[in-house]
C-alpha cells in the first residue's frame, strides 16, 4: 500500500531532524558513560553506518525501481506497437472487407445478367425446336404421301407391262384400276389424266412391243405414268434434301445455343462458387476485424492504466530519493561537525567527567534525580530493546543540561514520548493496511492468475480440437472436402462416359432398325413380286398370251415354270421377314430396356451429385465458421496469456515487500506494543520522579 506524498513528507522531515537529533544524544549519551575512549569516535562510526546503510538502502531501491522502470519502458513500447498493428490490421481488413463487398456485388451483377441471357438461350432453343418440329412434320406428311404414291405408281408401271398389247379386255381393266390410283396423282406430278384415258382407247399406244422400253415424249401412257413417277420420285429426293439441310442447320443452330447455354451455366456456376467463397472470407475479415478491434481496446485501456501507474510510482519514488538526500545531507553534516579539527580538539579529553565539566552540569539535588532517571529509562530501554526509549533517555539527559531556570526540559521530552506513540500507532495502521491490501492483492491476482491459467487450458483444449476437426485424416473437414471434390469429378466423368455410351448404344440401335426396316421392305416387296407373279401364272394360259402375230415358232408350247420352287423362296424369304421382324422387336425391348437402365443409373448418379453438391457446400461453411473460431480462439488464448503474465509480473513486484510484511508483521506489532509500554511507563517514570515535581514548581514560581 503506497503512502501518501505528504505522509512521505512528513515522515521524511521526522527522519532528518531525528537523525540530527541522534548524533547528538549519542554524544552525549557516550559521555556520561565514561568511555574510556573518545566517545565522539564511536558516534562518527555509527553515523557512517546510518550513512552507508542509506546507501545501500537507496542502491538496492534503485535497481527495485530499475526493474520495475524497465518493466513500464518494455511493456509500454510492447503495447503502442501491438495498438499500432492493431490500427493497421483494421485498416487493412476495413480495406479487404470493401475490396470483398465490392467483389460480391459486381459478381451478383454478372450472376443476374447471365441467368437473363440464360432465359433468352433457353427462349431460342425452345423455338428453334418447336419449329424444327413443325417442319419435320409437314415434312414426315409429305414424305408419307410421295412414298404412298411412288410405291403405287412403281406397282402400276409394274402391271401395265404385264399387259398383252392385243388383249383389250385386260388392258381396260388395267386402265379402270389405274385410274382409281392415278386420279389425284396426275395433278401433283403435271400429267394429264384425260390424255392417258384417251391414248388408253388405242391399242396401239397402249402399250410397247419391246420389253422395258418406252418412249416418255410419245405421249404413250406407259411414258405418262414413268413421268408421274419421275416428278414424284424428285419431290421426294428434293424434300429429303431439303429436310436434311433444315435438319442439319437446326443442329448446327441448337449445338451452338447449348455450347452457349453451357459456357453461360459453367460461367454462372464460376461465380456463384466465387460469391459464395466472398461471403465466407467476408465473414471471416468481419471476425477478425471484431477480434483486432477488441484487442486493440484491451491493449489501449492496459496501456492507460500502465501509464498511470508507472507515473505514480515515479513521483512516489522521486519523493523518495528527495527525501533520502536530505537525510543523508543531515548525517553527513553531523559527520563533518564531529570528524573535524575543531571537534578533535573540543572532545580529546578522555573522561566523561571532564566533559560533564565542559557542560558545566550542576551538582545540585535536581541534576542527581534526573541522572538517576536517566538510568532508570536506560535500563527499561536496555529490557525492552526499545530504540525509541533510548532516544527518550538521551532527550532527558540532553533536557537536563541544557534546561534554563525558568524551564522544565521535561516537558520537552514528554511532547516527544507523545508524538513516538502516535508515530506508533500511525506505523501499525499502516503496517495494518499494507498487510491487507498485500494479502487481497495476493489473494486477488492469485485467483485471477488461475482462472487465467484454466481459460488458457480451456482454449488450448479447443484449438486442438479444432485443428483435428480441420487437418484430422480421414473425417477431416479438409480431407472430406477433398474426398467429395474427387467424388463430383468421378461422378461428372461418369456421368459423361455413361452418356456417350448411351449415345453410341442408340446409334447403333438406330442403324439396325433402319437396316431391319429397309431388309424388311425388300423382302416384302420380294414376296409381293413373287406371289404376284405365281398367281397370275396360275390364272391365266401363259401360252396364250405370248402368243404373238407372225411370231417365230417356239421350242414348245406347254410351259410350267418354277413354281413349287417359286413357292419355296417365298416361304424362305418369308421366313427371313419373321425372323428380321422378330430381331426388330427384340431390338426395340433391348432399346428400352437399355434406356431405362442409363435413365435410373443417371437419376442415382445425379441424386449423388446433389447430395454430395449440397456436402460440399455445407463442409466448405463448416470448413470457414471452423477456421474463423479458430483464429478467435487463438487470438483470445494469447490475450488471456499476456493478462496472464502482467498478472505474474505484477505479483513479482509485490511479493517482496508482501512477503516482508507477512512475515514481520506480527514481530513489529508485538514490538510497537512493547515500545508503546515502556514509553508509557517512560512517561509515568517521568511525572513521578521528584526532578520532575521540583522543576515543574521552579518553572511556575519563575514565571
């Protein structure tokens, strides 16, 4: 417990002039105990001790104050440079926090501008399909309408030249069947229906003698319906072409928006990652921005309170040294009085009665009592090993020999008993008060010290917690990370391998159906040529109607064919057509079966890719919050530690002083009450001794 400046003052000045007043009751003190010796000498070597062990006292203060004047210099240069990177680490982070706002808003920005561009994208695909879509319609109507046609008109030419060129019947009866077929054809493909009925009335230009020849300019009907079938044959290539034209820019057209739409997704993917990135490291700046900000208030509020005391403490020692010098002036003056020439040559007599002489004491009744009473507080002090009693007898023998006939000198020395006792009792009040506030500081700081030491355990416990829920292998958040960043790769490139697997699959599929289609298509025309054909021979006297006008003679007349053998081939090709139809079914159920196994293996892959999506996301703000904490707890484990060593730093300081004061202050008590005794029993010796009552009646009689 510091004193008070005044008290110090005060003290201080007690000091001084007790010290002078020391010197010289001990001289006189010496002398009237006869030493043999020069009684001045032993006084200049107990004023050189009193001299040295002020020295020795202020230098041990000194390097104390030194310690502790080192300790403000450190810590004060530690705490401005920690405010001082505190400001600049604010600053800086207030500087990344607008950099990283700025960042996120402009991302938001392009974010919003893609996903318009994107609904633009999908507008565009969505009609461009749509009329790819009516176009391949009206196109498949045609397509279905030319073919109808062809076929119908390829059968026809077919007929028409199996037609006799002498039989009129059956040629007329082809004509009626042909002008069902071709009654709405002959528009389409320019001809003239009317033209065809009219060159049919003639048998002549009915038909052509020669095999597979016709002549298209004639105007013949074969020549008619050949350029029916030529027209409808070039709608239909001229449609195809057109169609695959159409086909070929809508693909080229829908590759391009999907390559677009796609680099647009990829691109708005980019920067939703990197604002969902900003918002995680803004989050940790703001953190770290409240961390630096407290700290740095912790740091300014520690260094004011420093600053206070470190200033107290250096006026209280100022004092203090102020003080020491004129104590120290005092005894060196006394010294220099006494260890002089003059002084030499005042006190060489040997004897004590010699110098009672020089003081030219009276040998009256009076001085006899107060010698004896001198004794008396010499013995009592020698009992009770009190210095201050002894300063009291010396006070009394000064009194005496220089009292004057009017004056009683014990009443000075009685003022003296008093103001020792109240010097007394002021020590133990604050001998009291240092011994509390010793042990409350001890007891405070103590506590304060281990609750500091557990919060430090506490954090220590936590950070490594924390760092095995970061770095721990495998069900770290960084190592699951990584392993569902490996699992979305996998999962992408499976998910692209499983597609182009699919594809090809339908590929192949898809030329196998149109080979199957096609085969199927040939073999039934096969049947069809051929069944017609058998069935026609069995109808009609083949013999008959090749027999032609002024044609030579043949081999023979009665001609079978091949007809069981016809009839095997068509059971043969027909048996080809179940079985291509049969392949063509299983195709198809394999086809299906196929596609809903990519579709469920793609639902399962895409769920995954989700579920492991949203993981990520959420480990990667698990991975954030985690570091955040992290760095809030180690930066609070460091602070807790610097409290932690001010607070052992502080109990350095004290503990000397504390630990004089426990350990002396029962002694100094029981020492103050023992002074306080004897002064008291000094004083009751006093007032009742009779030089006391004959010098007080000589006082009053002579005022």
């Amino acid at each position: 417990q510091a004193v008070s400046p005044k008290g110090l003052a005060r003290l201080g000045k007690m000091k001084v002039a007790m010290a002078a007043l020391l010197g010289a009751l001990a001289i006189l003190v010496a002398l009237a105990e006869g030493v043999a010796e020069s009684p001045v000498a032993g006084v200049i070597t107990q004023l050189s001790d009193m001299l040295k062990k002020s020295k020795d006292d202020a230098a041990a203060e000194a390097e104390q104050f030194g310690t502790f004047n080192d300790y403000c210099t450190d810590t004060r240069a530690t705490k401005e440079k920690a405010i001082s990177d505190g400001a600049f680490l604010i600053e800086t982070l207030t500087n990344k926090l607008e950099e990283l706002t700025a960042l996120k808003e402009k991302t938001n920005q392009e974010i919003g501008k893609l996903e318009r561009d994107l609904g633009r994208n999908k507008e565009s695909q969505d009609s461009a399909k749509a009329n790819r879509d009516k176009e391949n319609e009206v196109f498949e109507a045609l397509k279905t309408d030319l073919t109808t046609r062809k076929t119908a008109l390829t059968d026809a030419l077919a007929k028409l030249k199996t037609v006799p060129a002498n039989n009129k019947k059956e040629a007329t009866a082809a004509l009626v069947s042909l002008n069902l077929d071709l009654n709405e054809m002959t528009a389409a493909a320019g001809a003239n229906l009317r033209e065809l009925q009219s060159l049919a009335k003639s048998s002549k230009s009915f038909l052509q003698l020669h095999e597979k020849r016709y002549d298209p300019q004639s105007g013949g009907v074969l020549g008619a319906v050949q350029s029916i079938l030529d027209s409808t044959t070039k709608n239909l290539e001229d449609a195809t072409t057109e169609e695959a034209a159409a086909l070929a820019a809508y693909t080229k057209l829908s590759e391009n928006l999907k390559t677009e739409q796609e680099t647009m997704e990829e691109s708005k993917s980019t920067k939703t990652d990197l604002v969902s990135t900003t918002s995680d490291e803004m989050a940790a700046k703001e953190a770290a921005k409240d961390v630096a900000e407290k700290t740095k208030s912790d740091d300014e509020a520690f260094l004011a309170d420093l600053n206070k005391n470190c200033a107290e403490k250096t006026r209280v020692n100022k004092e203090r040294l102020e003080l020491r010098r004129k104590e120290n002036n005092a005894i060196q003056m006394a010294l220099n009085v006494l260890d002089s020439d003059r002084g030499a040559r005042v006190f060489g007599k040997t004897k004590a009665t010699s110098f009672l002489s020089f003081l030219q004491l009276s040998e009256s009744d009076a001085d006899v009592e107060i010698e004896e009473l001198v004794q008396l507080l010499r013995q009592e002090a020698e009992t009770t090993s009190s210095k201050r009693l002894h300063e009291v007898a010396g006070l009394a023998k000064m009194a005496a020999v220089s009292r004057k006939g009017d004056f009683n000198p014990f009443a000075i020395v009685l003022d003296e008993i008093e103001t020792m006792k109240k010097a007394i009792t002021k020590e133990s009040g604050l001998d009291v008060k240092q011994k509390d506030w010793c042990a409350k500081e001890t007891k405070d700081n103590t506590d304060a010290k281990g609750e500091k030491e557990t919060e430090i355990q506490s954090l220590a416990e936590t950070l490594t917690s924390k760092a095995n829920a970061i770095n721990a292998d495998p069900d770290g958040l960084l190592k699951t990370i990584e392993t569902l960043e490996t699992n979305l790769e996998e999962n992408a490139a499976t998910q692209k391998k499983t597609t182009l697997d699919r594809r090809e699959e339908n590929r192949k599929y898809t030329v196998n159906i149109r080979n199957l289609v096609s085969a199927q298509g040939m073999l039934k025309s096969a049947i069809s040529i051929l069944t017609n054909y058998y069935k026609e021979m069995k109808a009609n006297d083949l013999n008959a109607l090749l027999q032609v006008h002024d044609a030579p003679e043949t081999a023979g007349n009665a001609y079978a064919g091949q007809n069981e053998a016809g009839e095997a081939v068509i059971a043969a090709i027909q048996e080809i057509l179940t079985n291509s139809e049969k392949e063509e079914t299983d195709a198809h159920a394999e086809e299906e079966k196929a596609q809903e196994l990519y579709e469920g293996t793609m639902q399962q892959l895409v769920k995954q890719e989700t579920d492991d999506t949203e993981d990520l996301a959420e480990t990667k703000q698990q991975l954030a919050t985690t570091e955040v904490e992290k760095a809030n707890k180690e930066k609070e484990k460091e602070t807790t530690e610097n409290v932690r060593d001010s607070i052992v730093e502080y109990l350095r300081q004290i503990k000397p002083s504390c630990d004089f004061i426990k350990k002396n202050f029962d002694n100094r008590e029981k020492s103050r009450e023992k002074e306080t005794a004897a002064l008291n029993d000094a004083t009751k010796l006093i007032k009742e001794s009779p030089a006391y009552a004959k010098l007080s009646d000589v006082a009053k009689r002579k005022r």
